[in-house]
C-alpha cells in the first residue's frame, strides 16, 4: 500500500495541487478561473463538516453574521488530512492500476 510507486504518485499529485495554488498567492484573479476553485475545495470542505455535525471547525461557531466563517485550525488541519487521504488513495488506485496493466 505504501510501496515507492504509490509514494512517487502522491508526490505528483501534490506538486500538482501546488503549481495550482502558487499562482493564486502571486496574482490574485487567478481565483477567478477555473483552476483557481480547486483552491477553494479545503476552504469549503471545512464548512461541508461542520455542516455534518463536526464541531470546532469554523470560528465563532460558524455564526458570522453575514460573513463566511474562517476555519480555525482545527478545521484547516481537519480538511487537509481528509485531502491528503484522499490524495492518497487516489495515488494507490492508480499505481495499483498500473501495477494490472
């Protein structure tokens, strides 16, 4: 499950997560396009969990007034494991499909 083939495809995935984000901190309309909301999935998959029933994700309880919650960092540390897990089985799915071809 944690073989170097798996490893090596995480790796890729992640840099490619990266290369989308690090525009975005240098050129801030890229959050308008397209790839720019791949951005946007942690951020909003905190909210998705505290809408399920998770508490301490959101600050001030997810009562903002008007405004959209910020994750604290229980929420961001929440959101980026779950990613990174599925990141991760997404990795071992495909080396495990290259592995049958």
């Amino acid at each position: 499950m944690a073989d170097r083939r798996t490893l090596r495809i995480l790796a890729i995935i992640v840099a490619g997560y990266a290369l989308i984000v690090i525009p975005g901190l240098l050129y801030r309309p890229w959050y308008e396009l397209a790839a720019g909301w791949l951005v946007l999935v942690p951020f909003v998959s905190a909210h998705l969990f505290h809408q399920l029933g998770v508490p301490g994700l959101l600050e001030n309880a997810g009562a903002c007034g008007w405004g959209i919650c910020s994750p604290t960092l229980l929420g961001w540390i929440v959101a980026g494991a779950f990613w990174t897990c599925v990141a991760w089985l997404l990795a071992w799915g495909i080396a495990l499909a290259f592995r049958r071809a």
